[in-house]
C-alpha cells in the first residue's frame, strides 16, 4: 500500500494536541507497532514520535499500558482510543491514523495485522472511507 507521505498529508493539526491526545496518539503508535513484539526500528520511531511532539511520558505511559496485559492490550486501548480519538472531528481522526499509517511506511513494510489493526479503528471512528482514500492518495 502507498506511504502515503507528501507534504499535502503531513498532520500539521497534531502539534496541537491535549495531554490526552499526545496519550492517545502514543498509545496508537506503540499498540500497532507491538504487534509482532517491538524491534528496534520501531522503538526508535516511537523514540522520534516522542520528541517531535514533546510526549516522553505519554510514550511511557502507553508502554507501561500495553505492558500490563498484553493479551488483553488491543481491546482495552480500543476503548481508551474511542474515548478520546473517537469523540474528535473527523479530519483529526484522521490525522492521528494516517501518523501511524506513515511510521509503519518509515519502517519499510507493514504487516496485515498492524493495517487490519488499523482499518478497524477507522471502521470505530466513521472515517474508514477517508483513511483509505488518503492512502490511496500517498
């Protein structure tokens, strides 16, 4: 699937986020990129999604929330990630899917089950559509 990445695409909104956003966002971030166990390209993504938006102890908080139940992860963060990315404009829904659409691209590949992952989020928030429109775009 496309990256995704040209300047048009680039989620400027999310410089602007709440403390609970920057939760959400990271929670997003290292949920998807645990799902085949975090080696160190990801980690060093997620190091990067940290300081690009000033979120140290929102990335620690979502690793510490993943790291309490694995097993059980994707469906507690689902609820915590509706409760918080759900209730947001569509645009910045969004933004926050296609941030952690562009860092599996960093990567250099995404698995089936990080853009499954990720399609169902799309599917909770109304924006599947959009999401797959925008990679289509990359």
């Amino acid at each position: 699937m496309p990256a995704c990445t040209s300047a048009a695409h680039k989620p400027s909104r999310l410089f602007n986020m709440t403390r609970q956003e920057k939760r959400a966002l990271m929670l997003l971030k290292s949920l998807i990129f645990h799902y085949h166990g975090l080696d160190e390209d990801e980690k060093a993504l997620l190091d990067e999604s940290a300081t690009q938006y000033d979120a140290q102890r929102e990335l620690d908080w979502a690793n510490a929330f993943i790291a309490e139940d694995f097993i059980s992860a994707f469906e507690r963060a689902r609820e915590f990630l509706n409760n918080v990315i759900g209730i947001l404009p569509k645009e910045k829904k969004l933004d926050h899917l296609i941030a952690v659409w562009q860092d599996n691209h960093k990567k250099g590949y995404m698995t089936e089950m990080e853009a499954t992952a990720m399609i169902n989020l799309a599917k909770d928030w109304d924006i599947q559509t959009e999401l797959m429109e925008r990679v289509r775009e990359g």
